[in-house]
C-alpha cells in the first residue's frame, strides 16, 4: 500500500495513493479484488464501501425469504466450488463471500462507510482523485488512483421505485417498499397487498404467505416463471462417485451455461415453443385456466427476467389458500386499500410495493475529466465496460439473461490483461476512442427495447451510454459469445489510445 502526504485546499490532508481504487465490495467488488491480488501480483488497491459491511444486494436488501433468481453454480465465482442448493439465500451468499474474502486476504483492502461523493480526471497528472466522507466520522478523505474500477452495481441502493399513483395519501396502512424493509414490521393477522409480479415478488409472497392473514400478488402483466426443484441432479451424481468439488463445480457449470445458452437460442428462433413449455411448467401446479387468466405474458420470453421459483413454493402459497393474484391495473389507493380500473377494491392493512428500482450510472457520482463534468449519455461504450473520452476506467455490468458473476470474472480478466499490457508498453493513459471508420456509425439506446426492456431501464435507459451499430460499441448481453472474444480482444486496436 502506498501513500502520500499532499496539501489540499491550503489544509494539510493525507491523501492516499493506490494502483487501483475499486468502487464497492458487493459481488463485483470482491471478484476484482481477487482477480487483482492472483493475475497482478505487487499491485496496490483500495476497495471504498458505503455501507458497513461486504455483500452489496446481499447485505443492503432485508426483505423476508430474499433468494438468488440464479443458480449458484454460475452465480458464484468461477475459482470458488459451490457446494449448496442452487438457489441460495442471501445469508448463505454472505457467507460464500465471507469465505472467498478471508481466503484471500481481501478484508484488509476494504475501507466500510466511504460515500464517493466525487471523483476527477486530471490527464495532466495521469491519475483519478477520489474524495469520499466517512460516514462514521464524517470526515472527508481523499484517494488517488491509476485506474479506477466501478464495481457499484447499477441501481440505487438507499431507495426503491415506488410510482407515484393517486390517492397515496390518503390510504391508513403502511406502504413497504422492500427494498427498505422495516425491520419493526410485523405482519401477524394483517392482510397484505404486494405490488408487483417479478423475482422480488415471487420470493416475497411465499416468505410471507401463511404467516400474514392473506397476501394478494397485484399485477398489471404476468411474468414468466420456472418451477423447479432446488437441487441439482448432475451435481449429486458427482457427489455420490465422491468427484473432488472443484471437478463438479466445473463441469456443473458448464453443462448450465450450456443448457442457458440453448434456451436463450430457442426463445429467439423458436418463441412460440418455448413460451408453451414455460406455461406448461406453471400449469402443472395451478391449472389451465389460472395460468391463462394470471400467468401468461404478452411479451416473447427472455425480454425480461424469467424468476426460478424453488420448488414451485409461489404456486403452492395460492394453492393452500394462503396467496391469491389479480392481474388489473390501479386506479387509485383509498382509505381502506387500493381500488382497481375494474372497480373492485382489494383491502390492505400493509401495502408492499415490489415495484422496482431506480437505474444508477456509475453510482450517481459526480464525476469530470480534465475539470469537464462528465455525462455519460454523450459517450459511446466499448464492449459495456468503457467508454469514449474516459480514461483509466472500467465499469461491471452483468448479463440480463446470465449470472451477472459470469462477467465479473471475464472483466477481472480484461482488466488485469490490459493494466499488465499498459505497464509492458510503459504507459500511464488507455481511453477508448472512436476509429476513422466509425465516425458515421448509427448510435442509439444501450440496450434494445425490442430486445429487453424491463422497466428501470425504459424509465432510465436515457442516461446511459449509446451503443453503436458494431459489435465493439456494444454491449451483447451474450456471455456464450463474450466468453471467446472478451479473452482475444486486441489491445493494440487503434480503438484503444494509449498515452502518457
């Protein structure tokens, strides 16, 4: 670890100097880390946290039954065996990084309760200034660094999206968003309304359901679903010929990565067949006509997130009688509940709102380059993971349709290849740049509506980055291409404009 003593402001403050500044220690976070500490051995890194603990989602979101919506065996990271159910909770997740954090001797890297609250470019001095606040002293300290790795994920942690429907004030229970779950809250003999038909609303309702005097799933439009067991058949053979774990944990993986990319094939060429085996699944626990009236999507699969539902627990809740859906669109909240275009108004003690989230770029950080504020919707991304006219920076962004770890571990890669190419080359400054020949390049949306559009990103996708029309100014969403091409991208593409 290095440091500097530098003068700031006409005060003495210490400023603290590091190869590489990571921003947060969640899943991404703790992967850099690792990749940083085995691939670039001697270099110095510093990981700043807001919150006061590692794990990100993990840690941040207290919601009852909070779960993975993918397997573990993906999810987690390539260099580490899991060894649990596929689908895992948020305390077994934690513990999973606890391991790989103190089997690494990462934890003395992270410095907890540091807000970034700016950060700067100064293309004279080569290096990213950071200045954050501790939260626990309220001190502003500042950090410089080489390179700079946003690992803060996309969305905002502090608070969840909540639409602004008519009457809010005017409804007497307690609206809940769980993103920031009352800790307090106790819904024993309350009747529960959740909001909401996605991954947070499939394992909150079953979490729930039985516990409350009744949970009723509103929802304007039905989501795709996939019942299934929480085990893994291939994984327990392994086990019983008594396979080393790291051996089952490879060829697990492999063989989902194989069968997710064949399903994200046929839901493109063959929609009509997929949609009908999604249905079918969901069919098998409720019935033919509640599937038709509550469980099927307008949209082609795959254009949004399809939940696991773990032992089909969600469908089990409605069969028991203890959950029940609506699918209908709010008019208004009222007194007593929330009243529906059909008229009908369904009452609520508890109102939970699993309505999404507010899209985040680059944490919400005030940033600039050479004293210039920085707007990332003017920029072009390279690949998803940088971006013209910002040096010395790399951004995680995960797969839609994938475990978002998957690219975790194929940007530690990029990133360590390239910080080990610019040290060879002796240079101090990489900023992605467009060619001659892309200069008239069609740029539009990050993401393709047509191809997913979730809501967060209809309500924020303008503040991202454009994509371009080639597949360097893009960012595919397609690990079963990215996994070739991530490790055999040229860094001596003229793309890349290296300097000191």
């Amino acid at each position: 670890m290095s440091a500097t003593q530098t003068l700031s402001r006409g005060a003495a403050t210490k400023t603290e100097h590091f190869d590489v500044l990571v921003v947060g220690a969640g899943i991404s976070g703790i992967g850099a880390a690792y990749h940083l500490k085995t691939q670039t051995p001697g270099t110095s890194y510093v990981i700043l946290e807001t919150q006061e603990t590692f794990g990100g989602t993990w840690s941040t979101h207290k919601y009852p039954g909070i779960r993975s919506d993918s397997d573990l065996y993906t999810f987690g990271y390539r260099f580490k065996p899991w060894v649990n159910a596929p689908i895992a909770s948020a305390e077994e997740i934690l513990k999973y990084m606890g391991e790989v954090i103190e089997e690494n001797d990462i934890g003395r890297h992270i410095r907890y309760r540091h807000k970034i609250v700016k950060t700067a470019w100064s293309s004279l001095d080569n290096t990213w200034t950071v200045e954050a606040v501790r939260l626990d002293t309220d001190e502003t300290v500042t950090f410089t660094c080489n390179f700079l790795w946003m690992c803060q994920g996309y969305y905002r942690h502090d608070v969840g999206y909540t639409p602004d429907w008519e009457g809010l004030e005017d409804f007497k229970g307690r609206i809940v968003h769980p993103q920031n779950w009352p800790q307090d809250l106790d819904l024993t003999g309350k009747k529960v309304l959740l909001i909401g038909s996605g991954a947070t609303a499939a394992t909150l309702v079953p979490a729930i359901a039985g516990k409350c005097a009744h949970v009723t799933m509103l929802q304007r439009s039905p989501t795709y679903f996939i019942p299934g067991r929480n085990a893994n058949e291939l994984a327990d053979i392994l086990r019983q010929l008594e396979i080393d774990e790291t051996w089952i944990h490879e060829i697990v993986r492999r063989k989902i990565l194989f069968d997710g990319g064949e399903f994200t094939r046929r839901s493109f060429e063959e929609p009509e067949t997929v949609r009908n085996e999604l249905l079918s699944g969901v069919r098998a626990f409720l019935g033919d006509e509640a599937v038709q009236e509550h469980f099927t999507p307008k949209y082609r699969p795959w254009s949004q997130r399809i939940a696991f539902v773990p032992e089909g627990d969600l469908f089990k809740a409605v069969i028991d009688g203890h959950a029940s859906v609506v699918t209908d669109e709010i008019d208004r909240f009222v007194p007593e509940g929330v009243k529906l275009k059909s008229g009908k108004v369904i009452e609520a003690d508890v109102v939970i709102t699993a309505t999404g989230f507010h899209l985040s770029v680059l944490g919400d950080i005030e940033m600039t380059v050479d004293g210039k504020p920085l707007d990332m919707s003017k920029t072009v991304t390279y690949r998803g993971m940088m971006f013209t006219g910002v040096p010395n920076l790399v951004w995680v962004f995960g797969y839609f349709r994938a475990s978002w770890t998957l690219r975790v571990d194929l940007l530690g890669d990029f990133v360590c290849r390239l910080l080990g190419h610019m040290k060879k080359k002796g240079v101090k400054r990489v900023t992605p740049e467009l060619r001659p020949e892309d200069k008239d390049m069609t740029l539009g949306p990050r993401m393709d509506p047509e191809d997913f559009n979730p809501g967060y990103l209809q309500r924020g996708g303008h503040l991202l980055p454009k994509a371009g029309n080639k597949p360097e100014w893009r960012h595919s969403q397609d690990y079963w291409r990215e996994k070739d091409e991530l490790p055999k991208i040229d860094l001596d593409d003229p793309i890349f404009r290296y300097g000191n």
